[in-house]
C-alpha cells in the first residue's frame, strides 16, 4: 500500500452523510456527472462514484470505523503518557505491539498481523493523526546522550521526582516496601585469576570449567532494608538443562530465550509469579528499575495499579555511572 506523503492533507472523512446522498441523487435523478456532483457537493469522486455503482452504501461513514472506540484508544494514549512520565518511552514498534496486545486482550476482533504480534504501520499513522498531543521524538546517540544526562540538573531532577514520590507513598521509613530490580550477564565459564610463572614463559595455563561460555541473564530484585527476592536465572535456548539448575539459591526461577536475555514475556511472567509473590502484604510499594522497554507493557501498568505497586524509572543512559 503506498504511504500517505508527509505533508499530505487526507481528504478521507471530510464530508457530511446528507451530503453524499445528495450527490449521488443528483447523479441519478438529475443527470449530473459524477464530476459534477462532487465538484458541487464537496465530496469525493472516487467514494461517490463507489456509491453510484452499488458498490458501498449511500449512507456508509465517511471512513472506516477505528479498531479501537474513542475510550479504548484514550485508554492506550493514557498508558503512552504514563509510559513516558515513567521514563519509559515507547518507540513506534513498541506502540504497534502494545496495540495488537491490548486488541488480544479486549478480544476486539482486528487487521493486525497474528504472525508479527503487532498492528501495522497505517494504523500507527492513523493513531497519531487523531491524538496530535503525541509527537515523535529522535533520541540522542548513546555516548552522546550519557553525556548529556550525566549532569547535575538531570540528576538533582531524578532525586527531586524520587523525594517526592516517596513522600507521596509516606515510605522514607518503610525500606521493605522500596525494591530495585535489575538485570546483569553472567558467563557460564569463570575468568582464571592472575597466576605467578617464571618470567618471559609465554603459555601458562589456568583449568576453567571449558573453553567458551554462554551468557546467563540473572534478574536481581533487593529491597532498601537488605532483603532480596530469589533471582531469575535466564539460559540460551528453548529447553532448560537440568544440570544446569543445580546448587541455585532457594525458590530461584529458571527461563529460557533465544538470545539468554529478557524480554517482555519474561518479564511480564517474573512480575506476576516471582516478584508480587515475594512482596509483603504491606502497601504501597515503590519498584525502581531502567528503562529498557522489555520492562513494562500495559498489562503491567495495570497489574501494577491494581495492587497499589509504583514503577519509577531511573534516568536513561546513566546507570553506568557506578561511583
């Protein structure tokens, strides 16, 4: 399908019902052109001559109906501005992917593609034409934008929005209801320490349990008061080894992925039968974690309101400032 140019102005939907039928009617009863009639009437040819022939009805909308009802899709504007004040900024992928799982989960029946779990690129575009409140925005390059939010205003801002949130939750004594969660790599072969040898031998050799690892993703969870919540251990693959699985800490949770690292479904799982399993039954609580988008989707916004969960992001691009 050919796109829409930029700075097109579509046409589509800019014309009355009463209109059309007038149209049409004077092209059958009075005789005018089909040219004619839609110079007169304002509306477009091509649809009125569609009419003309029987092949839509005279008295279809203007254009197709939304996927989604006005309070559907200001439910999703809603979850993208809540992503955002999150820290969370959703990228066009993520909002087409939000969109088919929030059509799935409504049971709405739709046009997005099943095999790509996510909606296409004209709805996108149709999305951001009927909430102009959205805009995109091109991020920095990584080095760039590290040096850019390593300053001292992004950081005070940080500390400023986290003051005030746990003022909000009233939970500066209350550290077993703050938790941060992150993930780190792991490699399955140990790096051998620094050996002594004679001096100008050029081959020493350590003993290390092979010759090449795989990277393991272990998602940490710690509270302010020093408790933690067992890890998740992420392996490559589609099956878990067993093998690999023992001496874990107790109550560890195991997964796999093509790739060793998290992703949305992971994580979504970890949230809903790891994490809320090992919090305390006292409320609010404050999570704290990047803002890599595998983190959060709509279902976990919505799980995370209903039981009185808040996710704070920390600023982008400056985690890796460790001192």
């Amino acid at each position: 399908m050919a796109r829409r140019k930029k700075n097109e102005n579509p046409k589509q939907g800019k014309w009355s019902i009463d209109s059309m039928k007038k149209a049409v009617e004077a092209v059958k009863i009075k005789k005018l052109s089909i040219r004619r009639a839609a110079e007169q009437f304002y509306v477009p040819k091509s649809t009125l001559e569609r009419r003309v022939n029987g092949k839509r009805q005279v008295d279809d909308p203007p254009s197709k109906p939304t996927v989604f009802s006005a309070d559907q899709e200001n439910q999703l504007l809603g979850h993208i501005l809540e992503m955002a004040k999150c820290g969370f900024g959703m990228t066009i992928d993520d909002i087409c992917r939000t969109a088919y799982a929030m059509a799935e989960m409504l049971k709405i029946k739709h046009p997005f593609s099943k095999t790509k779990a996510k909606a296409g690129y004209d709805w996108y575009e149709g999305f951001m034409r009927r909430h102009p409140q959205l805009a995109i925005r091109k991020p920095e390059g990584l080095s760039a934008a590290r040096g850019m939010m390593l300053n001292k205003h992004v950081v005070t801002s940080y500390f400023q929005l986290l003051e005030d949130t746990m003022n909000k939750l009233k939970l500066f004594d209350k550290g077993s209801q703050i938790y941060n969660v992150d993930e780190t790599g792991i490699n399955t072969v140990h790096t051998p320490a620094k050996i002594i040898g004679l001096r100008g031998t050029r081959a020493i050799h350590s003993k290390t349990s092979g010759d090449r690892g795989e990277n393991v993703t272990a998602v940490i969870c710690a509270s302010a008061s020093g408790s933690y919540i067992p890890p998740m251990i992420i392996f490559k693959g589609q099956r878990l080894n067993r093998g690999l699985v023992a001496n874990a800490p107790p109550g560890a949770l195991f997964a796999t992925s093509k790739s060793s690292f998290i992703d949305r479904e992971l994580f979504e799982h970890w949230f809903k039968y790891h994490f809320m399993k090992y919090l305390p039954s006292h409320r609010p609580v404050l999570l704290i974690m990047d803002g890599h988008s595998s983190h959060i989707s709509l279902e976990i916004l919505q799980l995370a309101k209903e039981n009185e969960i808040e996710i704070l992001c920390l600023p982008p691009h400056t985690t890796s400032l460790n001192h």
